[in-house]
C-alpha cells in the first residue's frame, strides 16, 4: 500500500528529550545560537583577511552537524512508539477537522486530520502508562484528549536534513581550499541553504510536497468534515506536545459514509445514530450506541485492511489482475486491459 514515510517511531525506554522543555535541548539550542552569532563575526572578518576564514568554516560546519542532528532526532526520535497491532488495526471516526495549515511549523509539511472516535475506542486517547513511565506528562488533557489527530506525512523536514547533508558537504571542502576559495565557496553552502529555505522552510499550505489522503489511498476521494472514515497507521506519543498521542504516519483511510449523504442532524449535540453503515459480518446497520456492534465493525475492517496489505493472498502475484494498492472489496477489482 502506498504512503509517504519520513519518521520512525522510538521505544519508550530509548527516547532521548531534545524538546525546548529539557536541558538537553535549551542547552542545544543555546549553544547553535552561540555558534551563529560566532559564524557571522568570523565571516565579516574572513571577508578581508584569511586569519578567520577557517575558523568560521570549521564553526559553521559544528552548526551543520548540530542542525542535522537535531532534524534526524525530529523524524527519528521525537515519536515514541504506543503500538499495540490489534487495538489500532482499524481506527472508526468522523472527521472533525482536516487539511493543510497556513501556519509556519519549521518545515513540518503534514496533512492533518482530527477524528471524533466512535465509541469503544477511548484507549487511543487515554493516559498511557508507557508515556508516565518514563516522565512524560498530559498537562493539556481538556485539548488532547478530545479528539485523535492524525498526519499524512509530507517531506519537507526529510528534504531540509537533505540541504543541511549538502551544505555541510561544501563546508567540508571550502576547508581545505586556499582564501578566498574557502570564503566562495562557503557563500556558496549558504546559497544552497536559502535554496532549501526557499522551497522547504515554509508553511504546509505552500509546501513543494506535503503531506496528501491521497498518498494512502489514490482512490479516497475529497475528505469533508462529518464523513466517517477508517484510518490505520502508527499509533504514537507526539513529544513536541503536552500529551498528544496521533496516528503518524497515516497508512490507510477510507471513507465509510460520506457527511453529504447523511440526514441532518436533528440537534446542535454530536448524533451517532445518523451513522448507520451496514456491517458485511451480520448484514445490520452499526448502532454506534452498542459496543459490541462498534467493535464488530471494526473488526470486518481490520480484517479487509490486513488483507489488502498481503496482495500474494489467495491468488497468483504475476497475474495482472491481483496488481492492485486497495483491497478489490474497497476500489472495485478492475480486469487488465486486453488488446485485440
């Protein structure tokens, strides 16, 4: 199945805090401010005399390393990992809010969506002792625990460590140049970063490759606020938050009912019971007011969804047929095109 994927997520036991609320990372951060502010005095100097040229590159490179150590801990290490396969196997909820902001975010390019879940999911947004156990906190409960966010995952901070490998590169050789190769060069490696900056630093809405529904499912359609869907994908704590667990990446959505083809609501209050999807497994309409048959329905779609990521299952992998992203009994299975 096709999705963008850009981050890892990490053990409980193996997260190493570099958010601004650590000292490791004020102290990060303080020292790379340090090391600009150095950069550019060095550089003025080097711009009419060798003695400092080096030292402003070797500096400048520390601040590179810095920097992309910093981006491989952000796709890396920032996500702890709350994975339990069968409980999040096939997630039920109604879009509450979805799509691309226009706020700057560093980069950060991803598609987000938030779900209001259908009952009988509450563990997805519950205190998670994986979480306590290793001091992190839910000091936001009111905003957190309300609905589950979800993100598609786009590239813009995997292409920034990109330009930052590419910088550093060109540092690396301005150093052993002569003055004032090393000085052209160096200007250069900071070309190279407003390039990146250009392109990449940016807000979502305006980003080169964001995050997209349509990376996990080409046949998903436009998702509306009030459809009812069924996501799938890594369910995780978000450390940059003050206790927000996501689904990131997503790694399948499919709409179940769309919020046009619904009756309207009869009052101001959420109404489950204008979801009425009918459940292949019993053949009846899902009362989302009855656990047991929440529970059913998530279970035929947890199934359909395991399915279709085994597509040698039940048939040859080399007849065209079966060469399909979304299981058949989701897109519709379609014959191979023969010519006469």
């Amino acid at each position: 199945m096709a999705f963008k994927q850009y981050t890892k997520c990490v053990a409980p036991g193996d997260f190493v805090d570099l958010t601004p609320n650590s000292w490791v990372g004020l102290l990060l951060m303080g020292q790379g401010a340090l090391a600009l502010v150095a950069v550019v005095v060095l550089a003025v100097i080097a711009a009419f005399s060798p003695l400092t040229s080096k030292p402003a590159i070797l500096l400048a490179f520390v601040l590179v390393m810095e920097i992309i150590a910093y981006l491989t801990w952000w796709l890396e290490g920032r996500l702890i990992c709350l994975n339990e396969a069968e409980r999040n196997c096939a997630i039920l909820g109604v879009v509450e809010t979805h799509g691309l902001s226009d706020s700057f975010k560093g980069g950060d390019d991803d598609y987000t969506m938030n779900l209001r879940l259908a009952p009988g999911q509450e563990h997805l947004l519950a205190i998670n002792p994986k979480i306590t156990g290793i001091g992190r906190g839910y000091t936001d409960k009111e905003k957190y625990l309300k609905f589950l966010h979800n993100e598609f995952e786009g590239d813009g901070i995997y292409q920034l460590r990109e330009y930052m490998y590419a910088i550093a590169a060109l540092l690396a050789l301005a150093f052993y140049l002569p003055w004032p190769l090393d000085l052209i060069l160096s200007l250069l490696a900071l070309a190279v970063a407003l390039l990146g900056g250009i392109r990449d630093f940016r807000s979502p809405s305006h980003a080169s490759n964001p995050g997209n529904p349509l990376d996990v499912n080409p046949n998903l359609g436009t998702l509306s606020g009030g459809d009812l869907v069924v996501v799938k994908g890594e369910w995780i704590y978000d450390s940059l938050h003050a206790g927000w667990h996501e689904i990131h990446p997503v790694r399948h959505c499919e709409i179940i009912l769309e919020a046009e083809n619904l009756p309207p609501p009869a009052s101001a209050e959420f109404d489950w019971s204008r979801y009425q999807p009918v459940n292949p497994a019993t053949g009846l309409p899902v009362d989302f007011n009855d656990p047991v048959s929440v529970e059913s329905y998530r279970q035929y779609w947890c199934g359909k969804i395991t399915e279709a990521e085994q597509p040698e299952t039940g048939g040859s992998r080399d007849d065209p047929k079966h060469d399909w992203t979304v299981h058949p009994q989701v897109d519709g299975c379609k014959p191979p095109v023969i010519i006469t």
